[in-house]
C-alpha cells in the first residue's frame, strides 16, 4: 500500500502548515487493552557532520558543514494507509566553512556566505508487508561557493526509500556504515509510546571528464536520525 500524502515541509522559511495541532496532555496510549489510537504525534530530529573536496581547472576547494533538522507533525490511519500531516518544520542550526585556493589566492567562506541552505522534505510514512517505512531526504546544496564550471551538487541525507541521485551517483549505494533505512513494525505504533535512533555513514569519491580536464570530488557526512512517535486516544484539540 501506498500512503497519502498531504503537503511537504521545505525549510525555505515557509512554514507549510496542513493542519493545526495542539496536543492533549495525557491522550496518549499508556498500556494494553485500549482503544486504538485515533492518531500519532510525530517528532524527528536529524543531525549531520560532513565534508567536501573539490579539485580542478579552477583551482582546490575544501568545505564542512553540521545542520539539525526538527521535523514535527501528525498521522493518521486512513483504510489500509496513512495520512500524513505536516506541523512544523526547522533548520535548528545551520554552519559552514568553505576554502578555496585558485589563481595563487586563498579565499575562505563562512556561512553566512553560502547561498543555499539544507532543506528537508518528509514524503510518506507507508506500509510494506508489516512494517512501516518513512520516505524523506534533505535537499543539497551547490558547490563550490564560486562560480564557474566545475560546481557540482552536494549530496545530503536521504532515507533508503527516498534514494536520491545526482547523474550516476545513487545515495544508497554509497552508505558505508550503519544503514539509512527507516522502518519499524506496524503493531509498535498500537502499543505505545516509542523513540528509534538511527544513524550510518556515507562517502563518494569520483573522477569527471568536463571539457578534456579531469574533476575529483569527495563528499561524506555521519547522520543521526531520532525518531518518536506517540499514540492518541483523543481528537480534543487538533484541527483541520
């Protein structure tokens, strides 16, 4: 089955907003023999540490960056699927560094000198057999902070069934250590309170052919993901 979707969350600075929640104290499922929840509190916090090199005509490019994400909403059941409503959506802190050495000058970035910033975009949370399977990835960046033709896309996080690529490069296929599927089993979700964490390591180093010269690129980060969802008996409170 495949979850439906209503909206996204981009931190663009818009606040994408497709329902109203405000959350009962002491509605959430507590023990065995209730009634089945009527909805769920989602709360995911994501946090990454990478880095990126870049080498050619133009010169030696060299760059890291940490970002949090807190991504807040609610789900509901809907037939055999889930429905899936956004709340709230913040880049909770965003910080880079970029240096660039080209034409025997050394120039250094900070972040308030990168044009973009991480944006995090959350799918679907869909059902697969048993379990339950969250789509989501944040959107990368350009780089290097200089203009010219060998700027490249900067891969960040995605979940396993968001998969994102850029030409040849699909993100799953470069997870290192750990594992960037998101998935846990449909009956956890009626019995209580839970809290995951997930986390993996992924790095790409490559070789291009632009122009008869040769472009190297490297990129990494470590991702922690920590996931709760909490059950609910009651509507009081959360609107449409």
């Amino acid at each position: 089955m495949t979850a439906k979707k209503i909206g996204s969350c981009l931190l663009s600075g818009l606040l994408v907003l497709s329902l109203v929640l405000i959350l009962p104290a002491g509605s959430h499922v507590s023990g065995p023999g209730q009634d089945p929840p009527l909805w769920w509190e989602i709360i995911l916090d994501l946090r990454t540490q990478g880095e990126y090199r870049l080498e050619g005509r133009e010169g030696r490019f060299l760059g890291n960056y940490t970002f949090a994400v807190r991504w807040l909403g609610s789900m509901e059941r809907d037939d055999d699927d889930y429905l899936l409503y956004p709340l709230d959506c913040e880049l909770r802190t965003w910080d880079a560094q970029e240096t660039a050495s080209a034409s025997n000058a050394v120039t250094f970035f900070t972040t308030g000198d990168f044009r973009d910033r991480p944006s995090f975009v959350f799918n679907y949370i869909f059902r697969q057999g048993q379990e339950l399977h969250l789509d989501f990835g944040v959107n990368g960046i350009v780089i290097p902070q200089a203009e010219g033709p060998d700027r490249t896309l900067l891969l960040f996080p995605a979940s396993a069934e968001n998969n994102q690529h850029d030409n040849e490069i699909s993100y799953n296929n470069f997870v290192t250590k750990g594992s960037n599927r998101i998935a846990l089993e449909e009956t956890e979700i009626y019995a209580g309170s839970l809290k995951r964490t997930y986390s993996w390591t992924w790095k790409n180093r490559r070789w291009t052919l632009k122009q008869q010269q040769t472009i190297f690129t490297s990129h990494s980060h470590e991702v922690e993901v920590k996931l709760a969802i909490i059950p609910h008996l009651s509507r009081a409170g959360k609107t449409y």
